[in-house]
C-alpha cells in the first residue's frame, strides 16, 4: 500500500480516481478482474457520507485514501460497518489510513495455498476472524441504533393509486 504523501493531493476527476484506486487494487486481487471501484460506488459512498463530497467535482488526498480502505474493506464488512469504523476514528481520513496500512503491514502477504487441506483450514480461519471482526465492529458506538430497517419498495404512480384506492 502507497503511502499517505504518495497519495495524490492535487484534486483529480472521478475517472482519474477511479483509475487511480484500480491500479492500486490491482495488487490485492491476486490476478482475479474486479471492479474494486466505480463511479457510482463514489458518488454512493459520498451520499452515505462515507467520504467527504468532492470539492468542485475534484478528489483529494483525504477522498482517495478512504476510498482505498472502502475497496479494500468492502467484501467483508457492510458499507454501515465501515461508516462506523471510520465515525469509531472521527472520520479522521489520515488516521484511518495510518491504521489501515499498519494493519496491512503486520498481516504480511497472503500465504500461498497449494492444497485441498490448506484451503479448508485458511477458510476456516478465514471465516473464524470474520465472525471475531463482525463482533468487534458490532460493539463500536451507535451499533445498537443503527439496526438496518429494510427498504420499503417504491411505488410508481399506478401503485400509488392502488395503494390509495383500497
């Protein structure tokens, strides 16, 4: 992982980060093609206030290095999860970075598995830790108030009408 000063900081388009966060990414997907990031997935993370709102259409420093945990983060935990980590730091965005890459550091490279056997037990330490994770991240401060209500469907005009009618 680059370091927060190799971060560009000189305001860069959506699709310059974008391809800027990919290229990153590229060396954690282990050969494996992913959209770690999309236009989309940025302008979603800013509206769940994940990351700040881009200044005149432009990503800085502090915008690239949460979404660099955001991609790196996103197939284990919630986008509710990360919010509360990130709120657990004060939305500290150079905090957060420091941490993330520490914690990067220590972990090492990932081990090559080379058989059935090392598959099942790195699964199974694999899933150990994410079940330890999801509780760790479950006793973070406003966990208990920020319960996912799901989504009520939305309803077009005609449903609306329908809806009304009865």
């Amino acid at each position: 992982m680059i370091g927060w000063e190799s971060i560009p900081d000189l305001g860069l388009y959506m699709d310059q980060t974008v391809s800027f966060v990919q290229k990153q990414m590229d060396g954690w997907t282990q050969g494996e093609t992913t959209d770690a990031l999309t236009p989309s997935m940025v302008n979603n993370y800013a509206k769940k206030g994940l990351i700040p709102r881009p200044d005149h259409r432009k990503y800085y420093r502090e915008h690239i290095a949460l979404l660099l945990v955001i991609a790196f983060l996103k197939n284990t935990l919630s986008m509710d999860e990360i919010g509360r980590i990130f709120r657990s730091f004060g939305n500290d965005a150079s905090v957060i970075y420091a941490c993330f890459t520490q914690a990067q550091e220590e972990c090492g490279a990932v081990p090559v598995i080379v058989s059935e056997e090392e598959i099942l037990r790195f699964a199974y330490r694999v899933n150990r830790m994410h079940l330890q994770l999801r509780g760790a991240v479950s006793g973070l401060p406003g966990a208990a108030e920020e319960k996912e209500e799901p989504e009520k469907p939305k309803q077009g005009k005609k449903g609306k009408k329908k809806a009304d009618q009865k």
